[in-house]
C-alpha cells in the first residue's frame, strides 16, 4: 500500500516543494475528521494527466485532492462548481469539481487558497 509520503517522495524534484506546501495547506486547515486517502496511483505516463497524490475526505464524502503535472501542482475541489472564490482561482468546467494551479510553495500557502480550503470543509458539513 502506498502511503502519502510514500508518494511525495516520487513526485519529480522541481514540483516536490509545492506539493508538500499544498498539502501542508490542506492539513492546517481541515477539521479533525477528516481522512487522509494517498491515491494508490503511479506517475502517469503522460506529462498532460495529472498525478493525483492524496485525497481529504469527512464522513466518506471526497473533498479536496493534490496532484501534480512535471512544471505545476494542483489541489482540486470535488464540489467546486458550489465554491466562489471571489478571487478568480478556481479553474476548470467539469459537472462539480474545479482546480486551482500552483505554480509554487507560496501559491498553496497564500490566504485565498486557504480561504477556499476552509470553504470547501464548511460547504461538506452543510451537506
């Protein structure tokens, strides 16, 4: 079985830092409940999939995921479409889920990605 860490340290050194950072992020900001999931997934063969990482889940609802591409890291937000960042960093224009790019450490930890994060943990306990 694949652990979190276990991932991180085959995530390529360029997006390594940026990838610790996100899910440093996500770990400050999320409730006690949630479960920590390491996506049993290894590096994609294409540079255009994106390598998922970790998962967050509460109450077995998926709610925040880190991957990463070979030149940027990514958290994405299972209910996203429901998130409003204000902001203009949710990305994307699937059913539900949307992204936010991180391009380095101090993108993961900027106050809007924060913002979000707590956002998505406060919309999954709303229901």
């Amino acid at each position: 079985m694949i652990t979190v860490s276990g991932q991180v340290k085959k995530v390529p050194a360029a997006v390594r830092p940026t990838v610790r950072a996100a899910i440093d992020a996500v770990r400050e900001s999320a409730p006690k409940s949630v479960e920590e999931i390491a996506y049993q997934m290894e590096a994609p063969r294409s540079e255009r999939m994106m390598w998922k990482i970790v998962r967050y889940a509460v109450g077995g609802e998926n709610v925040i995921g880190v991957g990463t591409f070979p030149r940027h890291s990514t958290i994405f937000f299972y209910r996203g479409r429901e998130l409003d960042s204000g902001e203009g960093l949710l990305l994307g224009s699937g059913k539900d889920s949307r992204f936010v790019t991180l391009r380095s450490p101090a993108d993961a930890r900027s106050a809007a990605v924060k913002k979000l994060i707590r956002a998505a943990f406060k919309l999954q306990r709303a229901g």
